[in-house]
C-alpha cells in the first residue's frame, strides 16, 4: 500500500449463498438473501470508490475470503483479506497494518450501510483532526462506521459482537481509556427484515425529494420486490428494529 495520510477501508463478506444475511430468513429466501447481499455490496465499492476520492484516501477493501471469480476491487483500490478469529481481532488487525504502513487515520465502513453519505465519510476524517476516534452508531446498537488515528486493542478484544451492546460497550472503554470520541448520526444497516422495509421507505422517500447519491442496485432490488409483492411501503412505515458493521 502506498503510503498516505487517509486510508479508507470496506469491510465485506463474499457473497456465499446459505452464508450472508441469514438473518433474514425465513421471510426471505436464502436467493432473496443473497440477492441483497450482492446489492448492498455492489452499492458499498462504489461508496467506497466515490469517497475515498472525495476525501483524498487510499481505498482497501477487506474481504472474510479471496476466491476466484469473487467480488473484486474498484479501480485504484486495493485488495486485502481479513484475519482473525472473530470481528474484533479482524478490525484489530486491519487497523494495525495501516497505521504502521504509513497512514495516520483510518476510517471503516461496512458493506450493510451504502446509504451512508460521502459527507458523513469526510465528516469522519475531519473529526480525527480532533478526536481519537470517529464512530457512527447502528440502530440496532452496533456501529457502521469506526475511525481511528492509532490502535487501539481494548476496543475490539472480548467485545459481544452482533448483540445490542457493540457501541455502548465501545464508548465506555474508549472513554474509560482517556479517549476523544466523535459520533456521527445514527443510520441503519440491512440485517433483518425491519430493517429492509425500512431501507425501502428512506430510499423511496430521498429518490422522491430528488436526491441523487442513492445505492442504486439496492433501491433497484427493493423496488423489484415492492412490485412482485415482497416487501410494502406500508410495511416500511410500521416497521422498527436495526444492525451493525460487516466483517
């Protein structure tokens, strides 16, 4: 990796049918699931292509395997397998070899947010000009995004990941740690179905007011399901619920 100050990285499963987004069955198909899989992730490398040269940083997308004829890196934007045990030691590890490889702050997002805007992306850099961290909250208690100017062990190590306490437990050792901590808005990521029907609404409601930086392969699939009766607006609305970043 060339050396830079920015680097902003994708943390991404590859698309495995029976593997990704099983939460969302049984009212979707394990197909259904895949296929928001597939979208969502699409919608993540062009966030992640469009943002990074917004903000001037390297792009690297972490991938949980490289197989052949599994997803590949947008142009300009660098290919790197996750390693670990679990979510943290992942996270730890990616955090570790970027900021030793000549980056000074490194931002992570993943695959289950594409609707996360560029400006929040750069608003995450900024912030590390004054704080030691940068996280943007999931509903669901989980975080879509984590930035982070040095390494930080305790953050990541023995955290209960997938469950409703991912970001409080975060910002209690961080705090507990002496840290500066920066939050951004909190967003929804796509894990389970409440949060589909609810992607569905926000998405249809921006297209509606004319907003042009949408995740179009995701708006695409969800308006596909909307007409073959799969998903409602109604169902949007009355929905509640939420989920967190990818490994």
């Amino acid at each position: 990796m060339p050396a830079s100050e920015r680097v902003l990285s994708l943390f991404a499963r590859t698309p495995r049918l029976g593997r990704v987004k099983t939460r969302l069955t049984p009212r979707f198909t394990p197909e259904e699931a895949l296929a928001m899989h597939q979208a969502l992730l699409q919608d993540s490398l062009d966030l992640l292509q469009r943002a990074a040269e917004a903000a001037g940083a390297t792009a690297v997308l972490y991938l949980d395997e490289i197989v052949t004829g599994g997803p590949e890196a947008p142009a300009g934007c660098e290919l790197r397998p996750q390693a670990g045990a679990d979510l943290g030691e992942r996270l730890q590890r990616a955090f570790a070899e970027t900021l030793s490889s000549g980056a000074d702050r490194m931002v992570v997002i993943g695959s289950d947010s594409p609707h996360l805007p560029v400006a929040s992306i750069l608003r995450a850099f900024a912030e590390l000009d004054r704080h030691d961290l940068v996280i943007g909250p999931a509903r669901d208690g989980g975080y879509t995004l984590l930035g982070a100017r040095r390494v930080h062990p305790i953050l990541f190590r023995d955290i209960p990941w997938g469950t409703a306490q991912v970001y409080r437990e975060t910002v209690r050792r961080a705090r507990r740690e002496g840290l500066g901590i920066a939050s951004l808005p909190a967003l929804d990521d796509v894990d389970v179905e409440e949060s589909v029907l609810r992607l569905l609404h926000e998405l249809a409601r921006r297209k509606a007011a004319g907003e042009r930086e949408l995740p179009e392969k995701t708006l695409a699939l969800l308006l596909e399901w909307e007409r073959s009766g799969r998903v409602s607006r109604r169902g949007a609305r009355e929905a509640g619920g939420g989920a967190s970043l990818e490994s």
